[in-house]
C-alpha cells in the first residue's frame, strides 16, 4: 500500500463531518483529516480515482450518427 493513501480520510472507521474538513473517528473521536493511528484500515472505496481525459480529435461526425 502507498504511504501517499495512509491517511484518516482513507480509513475505513471514519466518516467526513459535513461542515469542515475533520474526520469522525470510531476510535479516536474528531480527527484532521491526515490524522493516523493504530487502528487504520484501508479503505479502497474513500479514493477518488482520476478521470481520463478524452482526445475528442479521434471522432468524427460520422460517430454521433445514427444512420
């Protein structure tokens, strides 16, 4: 696993609290969202994956035609 993922925000026993940046742990409480202690557990559904970038040049007005 990437220590670049090895954060609160990532963890699998915290939820986001609606109004500030904060995490709420089920261990520890209120934590900033880089906070990390024993209890982490990855969590792979927290992680936003990166959206791809479409080269629009490779269609053509053929492609959105429905004949």
């Amino acid at each position: 696993m990437n220590d670049e993922y090895k954060a609160c925000k990532y963890c699998a026993h915290s939820k986001a609290i609606k109004y500030n940046t904060d995490f709420l742990c089920k261990y520890k409480g209120v934590v900033g969202a880089n906070f990390i202690c024993k209890k982490y557990k990855f969590n792979p559904l927290a992680v936003e994956g990166r959206r791809r970038k479409l080269d629009f040049s490779k269609f053509t007005a053929e492609d959105f035609s429905i004949d």
